[in-house]
C-alpha cells in the first residue's frame, strides 16, 4: 500500500507548515482471506475490512507444535494459552534471493525479518511509482520499528551450528541497515525497539529528519514474525495473551490479545518535493507525537490516561488543528482488560467537548481482524485509517458483540462500528487520528486529513503497455496478474479511460526496468485479461546502462521548408510551438509558426532571417520538450551560433520566453544589417592559405590558392542556407547600434563576435583588467616547465571532402614540409598568399616546447562585499582602488579627510571606476576616530 503524510510544526506567534505525506506502502499481516493467497494489497484488504474477517488460525506444525506448549490453565507458568493467532500465508522461509543478488550463505543465516522487509519496501517503491534508480544514491532514511527475535533464538540453541554470518543476519539494526545497503539509501538508517509503538515511533523520526532537512524522503517500517514458542509462552507467563488467541477490542470479552505477524512500509516525502517531483499524493499527516507514561501506579506496564490523553491534545496543538474535525480514531485496542478501558477514557478525555450524541467519534482498531502485530502494529492502523479516509467509509470492528461495561460510551461519546458507516456528512474534510502504545509506556500518536486525487482527459487510444522483470518466466506471472486484477480495476461509468492512461503511465514511467522486457498493445480496461497472449516475445537487454545522448543545436543554415512539420501530430510539440507563439505575440510578431513550418517552397519565408532565427529556436525548444516527454536527458549540449539560444534553454539557464525574446530579435537586427561595401573576406576552409584577399563574392567558401573549376552550379554549392548578404557572424557585422535600439539606450552584456575592428581590440582590453579569460585547450598549457609536443603529433588529424575528386577544383601543388626549425619560413610563405594550400611541420616525439611559467600569485576579491581605503583620494589610495577594481572588487568606499574640492585626478578616478561598474563612494572621515568611521560606513551610499 502506498500513502502520504504532513506535518504543521508552530514557528514563533504563526504556524509555518511543512507538509510530509505517504508516498508509497505496502503491507503484508494476515492469512486467512476470501481471496487466494492471502491480503496483500490495497484491495484485498480493504475487502478484509469491511467484510469483519478474522485472520486467524491455529499455529501451523511448521512454525512450532503448539500441543506440546498449550494448556488451558493461564495461572501455569510455562505455557502457551492460546491455541491461535494471525500468520501469514505460505513458508514464511520463501525468499527471492536473485532479485536481491543475495548469496545463498548468507541467506540461510538471514532473519524472515529482513527478507520480508526487503521486499515489501521493494512493493512500497513500486506502489509509490518509484524506480530503483530513482532512490538510489538520494538522501533517504530507513527506520524500522521491531522487537521480537525469535530467528535468532532459533540460531543460537546449538551454539555449535551457529550460522558463520549470525550476527549480520540475525542483528536487530541491520532491519534497517540492510534496507539502506541493497538501496543505496545514504541518510539515516536506525532500528527502534519501543515495543508495541516501534513502527509509529520509527514514523515519528522519519517525520522528523524530513522536517529538519536531514533527509528528503524517509522509509519507515515495521516487522514481526512468530517462528518460536518462547515469546508466547512470555506473554502467556504475564497474562497479556487472549485464551481464543483473538483480539476483542473494546469488547466485554476482552481478557488479552491475539499474536499476529506482518509487514508495513511507508515511504514518506515532504508535499513540496513530491508536488515538484510529480509524484502520487494518497493521504497527508498533519503531525506525528510520542511521550512516555512515566511512573504509573500498578507496576510499568500498566498505561496510563492522563498522559494518553496529554498525547492526543500536544499532537493536535502542534499542529494547530482543532480536535472538533476529528471524526475517527484508529485506537491500540489490543483488547486487554485493562489497556482498552485506559485508553477509552484517555480518547473521551481530549475530544469530550468536541462530539455530541448525534455527532459522535468513531473508534475502531485493526487488531480485531489481523490480530496484534505487535512491533509493526502502528502501521498496520495507519494502513487501514489511509484507506479509510479515501473512501470514506468507517469499517466496522470484527469480534465485537457488547462493549466493555468498563467503557461508558455514551458519557464520552464513543460508537464502536459493527458495520461499514459513511464517512459524516458534517465534516468539512475527513480526518482521523492513530494511537500506538508499548507495553512499557511509551506512546505515539499521528494525525492526519485524507488526500485527493484529480482525474485526467479522457482519451480514446491504444496503449503501449511495457512489462519487465529481472527473470523471463516474471513477465508471464505480471501478465497473469493483470488478469486477475482486472475486477477490481473495472471503474465508474466514463472513467475506463483515466484507469487505462494510469495504468500504462505507471508501466511505463514508474516501473524500474529490468534485464527482461516485453510490450503489449491493449485498447481497453477488457483488453488485459488477454494480455498474456498478445505480449510480444520477452527479450533480455545487453546494455543496462543507458546510452548517453548528446544534442547539438543549429544555427541559422540548417534550415528548409516545412521544417519539423511531421511532428506537429504528437501534442507535446504541437503545444510547445502554441506556448512559444503565445510569447512571440507579446513581442508583436504578426507571423504564425505553425502556419510557417507548413508553408510550401516558394511560400515559406524560413530563409529570411527575420523568421528563420526564431522558427529554427522555436523548433528546437519544442524537440526538445518532446525528447523530455520520452524520458530522453542529454548528457551533452552544444549550440553552434544561434543554436546556443535553444541549447541554453535546454541547459534551463534561459526561460522559453527570454530565449524567444533573444532570437526573434536577433533575427530582426541581423535583417538589416548588409555586409559593408568595403574590403570582402573569402573564408579557407582548408588548410592555412591566405584567408584575406579580395574576392568576387562574399560569403562563398573558396580555396584561395587554387583555381576552381567546373559549372556554375557546382562551384556555388557551398553558400547554400546563409543569403550571401546577411552572414550575421561575420566581423563585418555589428549588432551595436541596433542593440542600443532595441533596449532604449540600456546598457547590456554583448558576445565578442558580434563586434568587430577597434570595438573589438578595446572588448579584450575590458577583459584583461576586469574580466577572467577561459581557457579552453590543455589544462596545463599555463603550467610551468615544458609542454610535450607528441600528444599532440599523435592526437591530431583533419579529414574532409575531396573537391578534386568531385570535380570541383583543380588538383594543388605537391605539399611542402617544413622542419620544425624552419617555422619562420613557413609562415613567411603563408603571409605572400602563394602558400600551396598547406603547410606542414615535422617534429620529434621527443621535442619540447617552453612553456611560459604562469604567476602562482592570483587575487580574486568578492563581488558582493564592500572594501574601504583610508586616504582613498591621495595618490596610494587612487592606485589601489584600481588594483581592486582589477581584481574583481565592485564596493569601494574612499575615505579621507578632505573632499575632491575641484581636483580633475580625483574626479577623473572616480568616473573612472564608475564607468567600469564599481559602486564607489567617498566618505569625509578622520580614520583616527572610531565614530567618525562608524558614521561613515554605516551610511556608505
């Protein structure tokens, strides 16, 4: 079972709320049931519930033989009362090792415990929508509630046969560490013993590392198992055991408790977190809260009401709630004479003056239908509460006949359901609170309202469904369970589909997938009992890491006509590219994206730059909205030109509605700006030939040295996708002045390449004395000594398109080498523009480069803090203002005892600094005197 929680905790005169919910539990306590094999899920137990069964049953000769422990007399010390309790179905020693990769020597020494925890906390991630690797490495506590230990008394009766791993196996923390181990769960990983209140008490510290920030999700637990006589025969030595082996809560015939075992595992999450995460949200706890009996009259295991009852008011009062919207509680009820009067009266006691006789609290527990499971009896009332509150009905109590004459219901305003009882109409929201005590006085009480779940569109398509397991024979035994599940899917009239869409969204994002998969195509809730014939053959994977994906993102160039039109049929492209009109029409762009993407040859304006900017971003964002759909992440992104817009937008450093805003104006300044009129560029695309002499065409990539040849059409092919006029990355290009326009004059960051000639020298100017340059090459290409040569030798190559052979230029002169020596020649060649094409350099692997030593000495100052210099304005004082404007100081406080008085140095200093973005100041202080300074920094600007 699957479930929520949330915590309001008070913060000084207001309350400060942090919600933690149940985001997934499973649950396993019971054996006899009106299905086969036993109530294992939401449904099944439920049907448990509201049908009053008890679970319970004699002691199978497995566990132990209860006729050679059992007698009648409860005075006898030494034996067991009761013939019954509540076990769970099956050989409790069944355990799927190969899925949990555990070593058969270390199996036979490992507690059922630790089994069963493993893989109903398996069950939780699941119900939860949780992939193995969705927890691993995450910040996750495991605490886990338990404290019998029957396995081990087992293992240590012959001391010689001692299992080799015993105390790995058997060790009562290892319930949770070995949670934590197999899952990777890096926070807190405890084990609580408080008796019977373990598993709430565990709730109680997972709710409390969520709260505190030690974890960001928690697992929390509870076990028992019966396997040996020697407990019950303890209990029954005490008289805390029921004769019939049942618990008859609240009931006249309540004289002790049934035994029961089982598992309960909730995974818990702040309501923040699992909102962001898009996670299911079943219930909500308001408040979790745990207190001790202290000294009670009667001996230490005799609770106490006073205190019970100072529990339920503190957790409410924690929480800021009123008790008046509680209208069920999920009581310990173990059914003992003197624990079920106690803690009536403690209940009557905190919600006397918020119930009425027509508007009663209703009390119920658990224990009457799976009998107490002791440490993970906490849990199981959570459990039952949860599926209470979501359907809004109250299930009745079973084995209860008459109440017990030592409870008066009537004064306190009780009603014991025998029957399955809407939820009250009176309530405003359903809310219900849970009680657990141990046999030692320690409490625990949590409080929670119920959660909501929305329904989806309908759609009316077939399903992919996808089917994994670690086993191939798994992927039969999961269809066969569809099969069997299909009644209690069958939902309202109108709602088959959002069943259907939940089901398959749950398949395929929420399941972890393992070595063996196989799909299924269904149309239809009916369509699953089918399922087992229509999947396709199962097939094992190779590969379990996924491939990483790099993306690379285009300029303008790449584009043509109709451009991504076919992917206007699936919907998450198509409402990306509505989102990004929506944002272009704010900008007052009159054009229709969509409209453009379909627009035909000679009707599409895509070339235009004005439009192909934004259409070749807006194209790119919506892809990359639909590969996220799909679950696809790239590991890698690279924009090249306009193209690094779309790429920033996937990094998440640009919101859709900036990186629109970017390209659509970028698009437009780039419109009108021709190329100059002056001296053209022809760019080499290969090797080093002269790349600045005059040519006929700007724009066409041409070897410089030779002499192209062929048609027309042949020597024209490379200035296709970028109009010979508008090569907007060109030096020739400024976006300066139309920047200047589009922001009204505002001062704003620009990329070196849209700058050119004296702009350009006096931008790195700016960034050697303010800025930090990024180096990108070797990383050790500033470190002293020498640079090896061979690696690059070695690592070096280029390949390219053969234009000889393709006919379209002429075959060049034999290639020249050059020794290593004779570089200077070589680049004096290079410079005559007669250079054949290429110039190659031989050197030794064995040669050595110097390399310049770098200064070991950096400043860097911070940004953010605010420097003062006393005798700011003299000569000294007006140098190192500039040194720490250099070294990245952006406050700069002046502080002297006159002022500017007219001087030009001072003054120019000041517009200096100013115009390089410091906020500078000065101050008319003697630094001599402590309050003058304090003065003087306290109003700094």
């Amino acid at each position: 079972m699957n479930y929520g929680m949330q915590a309001m905790t008070p913060l000084s005169s207001c309350f400060h709320m942090r919600v933690i919910f149940h985001h997934g539990a499973h649950c396993r306590c019971w054996n006899v049931l009106p299905v086969p094999g036993g109530a294992e899920d939401d449904d099944s137990f439920w049907r448990m519930l509201e049908q009053r069964t008890c679970a319970a049953t004699e002691y199978p000769e497995d566990r132990f033989n209860i006729d050679a422990f059992w007698h009648p007399d409860s005075k006898r010390q030494g034996i067991i009362n009761a013939r019954e309790g509540h076990l769970l179905q099956g050989d409790i020693r069944n355990f799927d090792a190969g899925f949990f990769s555990a070593a058969p020597h270390g199996v036979s020494a490992m507690d059922p415990q630790h089994r069963g925890l493993m893989e109903t906390t398996y069950h939780a991630f699941e119900n939860a929508g949780l992939r193995l690797q969705d927890v691993a490495g995450t910040k996750t506590s495991a605490h886990i509630g338990s404290f019998t230990t029957d396995f081990a008394t087992i293992q240590v009766r012959d001391i010689q046969n001692t299992p080799k791993y015993h105390g790995v196996g058997a060790a009562g923390s290892m319930l949770a560490n070995r949670l934590s181990w197999f899952y990777d769960l890096r926070g807190e990983s405890m084990y609580i013993d408080t008796a019977c209140s373990s598993s709430l008490n565990a709730t109680h510290l997972g709710y409390q590392c969520l709260w505190s920030g030690d974890s960001d999700m928690a697992v929390v637990g509870g076990s028992n198992i019966i396997l040996t006589p020697e407990f019950s025969v303890a209990l029954s030595n005490m008289n805390f055991l029921s004769p019939s082996g049942r618990c008859h809560s609240f009931d006249a015939k309540g004289d002790g408790y049934g035994r029961g075992e089982g598992f309960a595992v909730l995974v818990l999450k702040s309501l923040s977190k699992a909102i962001a995460d898009g996670d299911p949200i079943r219930s909500l706890i308001r408040s979790v809260g745990t207190n001790q009996d202290g000294h009670t009259h009667g001996g230490i295991t005799q609770p106490s009401r006073e205190l019970q009852a100072q529990l339920i008011h503190d957790t409410y009062k924690k929480a800021g709630l009123n008790l008046a919207h509680t209208r069920y509680f999920e009581a310990h009820g173990t059914g003992t004479a003197v624990g079920d009067p106690t803690e009536a009266r403690a209940i009557g006691q905190a919600f006397f003056h918020h119930r009425s006789p027509d508007d009663p609290i209703y009390v119920g527990a658990v224990k009457s239908n799976i009998g107490h499971l002791e440490g993970s009896s906490g849990l199981a009332g959570v459990v039952k509460t949860i599926l209470a509150l979501e359907r809004g009905v109250i299930p009745p109590n079973t084995n209860f006949e008459q109440l017990n004459p030592q409870i008066d219901a009537e004064f306190f305003n009780h009603r014991f359901p025998i029957k399955n009882t809407p939820w009250p109409k009176m309530a405003d929201t359903r809310r219900a609170s849970v009680n657990s005590f141990g046999f030692g006085g320690s409490n625990c009480h949590a409080k929670g309202p119920n959660g909501v779940n929305g329904l989806s569109e309908q759609h009316h398509r077939p399903r992919l469904l996808v089917l994994s397991a670690a086993d191939e024979d798994g992927i039969a035994r999961q269809a066969d369970a569809f099969s069997r599940s299909l009644d209690a899917w069958l939902p309202a009239d109108g709602q088959e589909e959002d069943v259907l869409d939940d089901i398959t969204f749950t398949l395929n994002r929420h399941r972890t997938m393992f070595d063996w998969k196989s799909y299924g195509i269904v149309e239809s809730l009916s369509g699953l009992s089918g399922l087992a014939q229509s999947l396709s053959t199962p097939m094992r994977r190779s590969n379990i890491k996924s491939p990483q994906l790099g993306l690379i993102f285009t300029g303008q160039g790449a584009q043509w006509p109709r451009i991504g039109h076919e992917l206007l049929r699936w919907p998450v492209f198509k409402a990306s590219l509505m989102r990004t009109q929506h944002d272009l029409y704010r900008m007052e762009c009159k054009s229709r994206i969509i409209d453009e993407l379909t627009a035909e040859g000679a009707n599409s304006r895509i070339d235009i730059p004005e439009f192909s900017q934004a259409i070749t971003n807006a194209v790119q964002i919506a892809l990359v909205e639909l590969l996220k759909s799909m679950d696809a992440k790239p590991a890698v992104l690279v924009g090249h030109s306009s193209g690094a817009i779309a790429a920033a937008y996937c990094a998440g450093h640009l919101s859709r509605e900036i990186a629109m805003r970017v390209s659509y104006y970028r698009g437009i300044l780039s419109s009108h700006l021709a190329l100059e009129s002056t001296q053209k560029f022809r760019i080499a695309s290969v090797g080093l030939a002269s790349s600045k002499l005059p040519g006929e065409r700007t724009g066409v990539k041409m070897i410089s040295s030779v002499k192209p040849c062929g048609s027309a059409s042949k020597r024209n092919f490379e200035t296709y996708g970028i109009p010979e006029d508008h090569i907007f990355c060109s030096r020739n290009a400024s976006f300066a002045d139309g920047i200047k326009r589009m922001t009204q004059g505002k001062g704003v960051d620009v990329i070196l390449n849209s700058l050119y000639g004296k702009l350009l020298v006096a931008s790195w100017e700016v960034v050697a004395e303010f800025g930090r340059f990024i180096e990108i090459g070797r990383k050790d290409i500033g470190a002293r000594g020498y640079l090896p040569m061979f690696h690059f030798i070695k690592n070096t190559s280029f390949s390219g398109v053969d234009l000889v052979a393709m006919g379209i230029l002429r075959p060049s002169s034999p290639l020249h080498p050059y020794p290593i020596e004779q570089a200077d020649q070589a680049f004096r060649l290079i410079v005559s523009g007669k250079s054949t094409g290429k110039i190659a350099l031989t050197a030794d692997e064995d040669s050595m480069v110097p390399v310049k030593e770098s200064d070991s000495t950096s400043y860097r100052f911070s940004e953010d803090a605010t420097y003062a210099i006393a005798g700011g304005l003299g000569g000294i004082g007006r140098h190192m203002a500039r040194w720490l404007a250099r070294h990245g100081a952006r406050n700069i406080i002046l502080l002297a005892r006159t002022g500017l008085e007219g001087n030009a140095e001072r003054m120019r200093t000041m517009e200096e600094l100013r115009a390089k973005g410091v906020n500078i100041c000065r101050k008319i202080c003697d630094v001599s005197d402590l309050a003058s300074v304090q003065v003087a920094l306290e109003d700094r600007y």
